[in-house]
C-alpha cells in the first residue's frame, strides 16, 4: 500500500494536475495499472486538509475514479469474454493463476468478492473483470461493487484528511514493519467492527 519511491512522484501529479489527476489515476489503478492507489487515496485526503486541493472536487474525484474504474473493468469482462481477459492481464502483468483464483473465489462467494476486493491487491483488479465474464446482471453488480468503492476510497480518503500526514507515517511505519497485510488487517477489522455495530443499531430502531 505505501511505497515510499512512488510519493513524491504522486505528489507532482496531484499538484500539476489537481483532481482530474486523482480521477485519472485512481481508475487506471483499478483497471489494473500497479499503482498504489490507497497512497494516492491518502494523500489526497491530506492536501485537502492542508487546504491544497478543494474538498468536493478532491472527494468526487476520489469516489467517482473508483466507480468509474471498476466500472469499466466490468464492461470489458462482460463484453469481451475470457480469452481477451486472459490477453490482457497477461500484458498487465497478471497471471492466468491469479485469475483462476478469483474466479474460484467468486464461484464460492458469489458478488460478495465485489465488496471486499478493493483491500486486497491483484484482487480488486480481477473482480469487475471476473463479474463481468460471468455475465452477472449490472444490478447485482452495482450494488456490491459501488459499496465497496464507496466504503474502500472514503475510508483512506476520509482518514488521510482528518489526521493529515501522522496517518501516512503511521501507516508508512507499519508498512516498513510489518508489511502490507498487517495495515488491510487492521482496515478489515475496523470495517467489520462497524459494520456489526451499525447492524445493531439498525436492529433496534426497526
């Protein structure tokens, strides 16, 4: 998630292209680019705090790039089937393995995939693509991608705006510590722990 080497590069895009670069960027890192977009995510959020970007432009660039993104990631599997699928990840350099593995993952788990593959690399790349070779209705589709890219872009956004770059060296520091894993588990917990409690509280005011 953050690669130290790519933040100063980030930050000269963000800065000579504003949000229309955020918008960019973040949809060509869905589609499947090897960008670290949860950075970008976060620095965006930061930039805005430091009132270097405006909010709403900043934050629609930052939703929609990711609606936007896994969006069309489901129109190419829907329309052009396995085969150019397979030809294309192979030039991202995504293998046939890792396509098989979520499409497995699908098979068992159905759309749900689209709601949690924004946390995992390789994975968030491969589920719109797979959905749309599986030719699963667009409604379906929608409604757990567009969560989750809710859900997944507002969460680093929200937290790189509200605690600025302490978040960024926090997260930089267990990166360096601990690795990837560590940071999507503690991400995935916190979204569990408040999904429960919002379930609940639902609950009781039915």
């Amino acid at each position: 998630m953050i690669m130290s080497d790519f933040t100063t590069s980030l930050l000269h895009l963000i800065h000579s292209y504003g949000s229309i670069g955020v918008f960019g960027l973040v949809i060509l890192g869905i589609i499947g680019l090897p960008l670290p977009i949860e950075t970008l995510l976060l620095l965006t959020g930061i930039l805005v705090k430091s009132n270097q970007l405006f909010l709403l432009p900043a934050w629609l660039a930052a939703t929609l790039g990711t609606l936007v993104g896994i969006s069309i990631s489901y129109l190419i599997g829907r329309t052009a089937g396995h085969f150019t699928v397979y030809k294309l990840c192979s030039k991202l350099g995504i293998s046939k393995e890792h396509i098989e593995y979520v499409q497995s993952v699908f098979n068992r788990i159905g759309a749900w995939i689209l709601l949690i593959a924004y946390f995992i690399p390789i994975v968030r790349h491969l589920s719109g693509l797979v959905a749309g070779t599986t030719q699963l209705p667009y409604k379906t589709f929608a409604l757990f991608a567009y969560s989750g890219a809710f859900i997944w872009s507002n969460l680093f956004f929200w937290i790189g705006f509200l605690y600025g770059m302490q978040a960024f060296h926090f997260l930089l520091f267990l990166y360096q510590q601990y690795g990837i894993w560590i940071i999507y588990g503690m991400i995935l917990l916190i979204v569990v722990v408040l999904g429960i409690k919002f379930s609940r509280l639902y609950a009781r005011n039915v």
